[in-house]
C-alpha cells in the first residue's frame, strides 16, 4: 500500500474542503510548518486565497474550511490571525510511518510517476586526451547520482558516455604523444606548448618504445617541415605537425591514435568505475561517421532550407532559432565540425526512443544550448524532450589556498588523485552538496576530517551510531513491527518521525526538480534529528515497550539513511 505522509494527506483533505465551498477553484494549497511550535505542526493560508474570489471575510472563508475538513491526521485546527488555519496532527499520524519503512524496506520512498517512460541521461563525456580531473569528477558525481534518484522514481534510466574519439583534440593527443616518444628516440625537438604537456603523455610514449622500439622513430627535420612559426601561429603550426605526423607515418599513425585513445579511455573507465560511476552504453563519435549519421542530418536540415554554403564551406541557420550568429557544420575542407556531429548524435538519440534525454554540460556550455535546440527543431525533433542541466566547475582549496588546474599545460589535480586523497564518500557527497548550477568550493582539509563539521562524515555517523545500538541489543527485529509506537511521544522522537515522513516527497521533488543535492540536504537533517534523539534518550532501557518502540524508530532511521546514501552513490558504514 502507498504510504501517504500526513502533509500529503493534509493537502488531499483540504482538496476536498475546497472543492466543496469553492467548486472548480484552482486556488494552490499550500501546507507549511508554522515558525513557532506553539501554533500547530501545520498551517495552510486557503482561506486568504479563496477569499479574494469568493469576496468574502478570510477568517469566514476558514471557518467553512473546517466544517468541510476531514482527515484522521488531525488533532484539532483553530484560525489565527488574517485567515491562517493551523493544524494540530494526532501523535499516531507521525508513528504510523515507522511499520511502513519496516515493511517496506529499501522500497520506502521509491515511487511510480516515472513507470513506463524512458531516460536516457549523458554525462561526463570527456575528451579522452588525458586523465580525469577534479571537475570532470563534479560532472560524474551529479549524474551517476540523479541517474539513481530518476530510477527511485520509477523511470527506466540509461546512462551513457559519449566518447569524443574522432576531431581535433584526438590528433592533438596522438601528435604529442610522438613528439614525446621520439624525445625518447634521440631527436631534438621543441615540444608545442599548445600540445599536452601532462607526464601521462610521457608514459605513453614510454610504453610504445618499450613494445615498438624505433618503428616510429622519423627524423625531426621532416617532422617540422615548412611548419608556420609557433610563436605567431600557435594553432596553424599544430595542425602542421599533425599533417606532417600523418604523411610520416601514414597507416602507422592509426596505431598512434588508436593507442593514445585506448590507453586514456581505458584509464578513464577504470577511473569512474572505482568511483562508482558506470554507464550503460559508451557512444562512439565515430560510429556517426562510418554509418552516415552526420551526412543524413545535414541532408535532412538541408531539405528543409536551413543550411547554405559560403566560402566553401556549409553553416546552419542557428540565428533564425536564436543563437547569436549562424554555424559552420562542414568546413571548406569537407571536414565536419563538432556541432555537425552533436546535431546527428541528438537526433540518434530521440530515433532511440527515448521519452526524454537529459545531457549534463560544463557551465561554459551554456551558450550551446539554443544552436543544439534550434538544429533538433529544424531537422524536425520535438527539442522540449532535449533537458540540459549544467554544473559548475569545481575549485579544490587546501589549507584556505586554490589549487591551480589547467588540463593543456598538465596543472591539474586528477579526479583519482582527489579520490586517493579524500576518499569516494566524501568526493561523492562534496559534489552533490550544492546545486549543479552553483560554484562548487571543495574544501579538503574539511572532506578529511572526522568531525560534526563535516557533513558526510556526520551523517554516516547516524548510521553507525544505529549500528552500534542494535548491534548491542542483539534481538529479534522482526519483533519491532510489533512495536507500541504509541510510547514515541517525548519531542526528539516527534522530530525524528517528522523528517522520516518527508523522505518520499524528497525523492520526489530531487527527481521533478533533476536536483539530488536536496537529498544530501535532507540526510544533514535526518542525521541531526538522530544525533538529537540518541543524546536525549536511551535506546536499551529496562523497559521493554519502551525500548522496542525506540529500536523501532531507529531500524527505520537507519533504513532511510542507507536508501538516501545509496542514491549518492555514498557508503553507509556499520562502524566509524
């Protein structure tokens, strides 16, 4: 049966009040917790709202409100003040969620609005030319999480990766990691500074000497060859190189390529996996290459008048659906852009029927958003299935000062290495804390430490704390359903039962809202409502009614605690 808390009930029981003394009023409910204990657990401001329509006394209006109230959650109701009606609950209205979570189990909170549609969510999608870093790791812990909260809502989630393995940065990556190895090999370079300077790129070049020897080796002279000066043409003298490596080497350059792409996403998969972090599909960029994809969408965008051609090259009408200027999607060399191949990657997507796809970008994307929209619209897509949550960057401070990062120059801290440093829960939860649109400080020194002030720390605590207590009790739990929960009347236990009786519609906002930092949020509190009630209260005391009732309502915390750590892909240890 589903568990209706009783502010869910409140809001059903005042439906029907309104309905009766205002029919076919679409006036909001709204059920809030009064500042002041001393005025009710609840309040609801209807009458105010109804009053202007029904042009009557607010106070009047509240009255016929309550002849119409009925719901068993209540105690008792009064008016105050304008119009405010303020709701007393029946102790058994709280205790009645105790049983339901034991029942339950880690089924509690989990609802069916998503049963029978489909999400797909894309996250993290890094280029593979280097490692991880700190925040690739933010953009990993937000959808990894929010990708469990949609599942607690009853969608069937995929969850997938697009690998970026065909452009630019892929021979940028494949190019320095020859000019690296042929360091190795004796000849004398000056290495780029606008190729990747990381010593993951040194451990490559490491690993084709170590199994290909020379094979690769060319001379310097030819490698540099009527390359335009870096000084004055820094991006020109790379794509030179790249051409030059190519013509060089010629179909050992795929191996190049294909092992400096193995090798990093390989590094990359094992990075997220021990993070917690896995994925249903990982996308390849050029499988919408070698089947035609792109072709078809440009062909299609084409049919319908919005691409033309302009000094060779092909551009897209983005202005037309909002976008600040118009887009190259194939350039004068016949080489398509990377928007070309988003614009067929999206359309592939809705073609896989997806009710609805979620992609999660770096902030600095924001302005992409209306040119992917406006192509999917023109090539004929309903775009509003298309969401777009973006995160911000996240900056790590140790001991009060920023850590510098910069992926080219290979200044970063690497998600592994935060992950070694702080360990997963407290990276997981770090990131979830703040929404995904706000910048995110990483305080490491406060990730470490084993103190109140540490959130995750303090919250899996509660959970250890509950451990410790059954564990000395060492009974029968099945017994606890039993359980006279009438005896849970002393304030802490109250507040205790109160947030347990929010945690479904918190996974239902977290899902609604794509927000699972209000999760997070709700642990904090959950957590300090049971560090409350452990310190006002014993839990094995002589009397034994007493004491299942309060084991009860702490096996139910600890319930709650594990489902809401689990959807942040965070551990809830026995002992701390």
């Amino acid at each position: 049966m589903t568990y209706l808390d009783p502010k869910h009930q409140l809001t059903l029981a005042f439906a029907r009040a309104r309905d009766q003394i205002a029919p076919g009023s679409q006036a909001a409910i709204t059920i809030e917790r009064p500042r002041q204990a001393s005025h009710g657990d609840h309040a609801c401001n209807l009458a105010m709202q109804l009053a202007k329509t029904l042009k009557r006394n607010p106070r009047e209006v509240a009255a016929d409100l309550l002849a119409a109230l009925d719901s068993p959650v209540i105690a008792r109701a009064e008016i105050a003040g304008p119009g405010f009606i303020n709701l007393f609950l029946h102790p058994g209205a709280r205790q009645a969620i105790v049983p339901h979570i034991l029942t339950a189990g880690d089924s509690f909170g989990r609802s069916t609005a998503g049963a029978g549609k489909s999400i797909q969510i894309e996250f993290v999608s890094a280029n593979p030319t280097g490692p991880l870093h700190v925040g690739h790791g933010r953009g990993a812990a937000f959808g990894a999480s929010l990708a469990n909260v949609l599942d607690f809502a009853g969608y069937t989630v995929t969850r997938e990766y697009y690998v970026n393995d065909a452009g630019r940065q892929m021979d940028i990556l494949a190019l320095s990691t020859w000019l690296r190895y042929l360091e190795l090999q004796g000849e004398i370079l000056a290495f780029p500074p606008n190729a990747y300077q990381g010593d993951y790129v040194r451990d490559m070049a490491r690993g084709i000497q170590s199994a290909h020897g020379d094979r690769y080796r060319r001379p310097a002279a030819a490698v540099y060859a009527h390359a335009p000066a870096v000084e004055t043409e820094p991006d020109a003298h790379l794509d030179h190189l790249i051409a030059n490596a190519k013509t060089l080497l010629g179909a050992d350059y795929d191996f190049v390529h294909g092992y400096a792409l193995t090798e990093q996403l390989g590094d990359c998969r094992n990075d997220l996996t021990e993070f917690g972090v896995t994925f249903d599909h990982w996308y390849s960029e050029r499988t919408l290459h070698d089947a035609g994809l792109i072709d078809k969408a440009i062909t299609q965008l084409q049919k319908h008048n919005h691409i033309y051609e302009q000094n060779g090259a092909l551009w897209f009408r983005s202005t037309a659906f909002g976008d600040e200027k118009d887009r190259v999607v194939k350039r004068d060399n016949g080489i398509y852009t990377y928007f070309a191949a988003d614009i067929a990657y999206h359309l592939n997507k809705f073609e896989r029927g997806f009710d609805r796809v979620i992609d999660i970008w770096g902030a600095d994307h924001h302005g992409y958003i209306s040119r992917v929209k406006g192509a999917l619209t023109a090539a004929g897509a309903d775009a509003e299935r298309l969401t777009v949550a973006l995160v911000q960057f996240a900056v790590l401070y140790r001991e009060g000062q920023k850590v510098p990062m910069s992926t080219r120059s290979g200044q970063f801290v690497t998600l592994r290495e935060l992950r070694h440093e702080v360990g997963n829960d407290a990276c997981r939860f770090f990131y979830v804390l703040r929404k995904s649109e706000q910048h995110l400080d990483f305080d490491l020194d406060l990730a470490k430490s084993q103190s109140n002030e540490n959130p995750i720390y303090y919250i899996q605590y509660a959970h250890a704390r509950i451990c410790r207590v059954l564990a000395a009790w060492d009974g029968n739990r099945s017994d606890l359903a039993q359980a006279d929960l009438s005896l849970l009347a002393e304030p802490h236990a109250m507040a205790l039962l109160e947030r347990l009786a929010e945690f479904p519609a918190t996974c239902a906002d977290a899902a609604r809202d794509l927000a699972p930092h209000t999760v997070a949020y709700y642990l904090k509190d959950l957590a300090a409502d049971l560090h409350g009630f452990y310190t006002a209260c014993q839990f094995l005391v002589d009397d034994e009614a007493l004491k299942n009732a309060r084991l009860a309502l702490i096996t139910a915390t600890q319930q709650v605690l594990r489902s809401g750590l689990a959807m942040l892909g965070v551990s809830a240890p026995d002992s701390m």
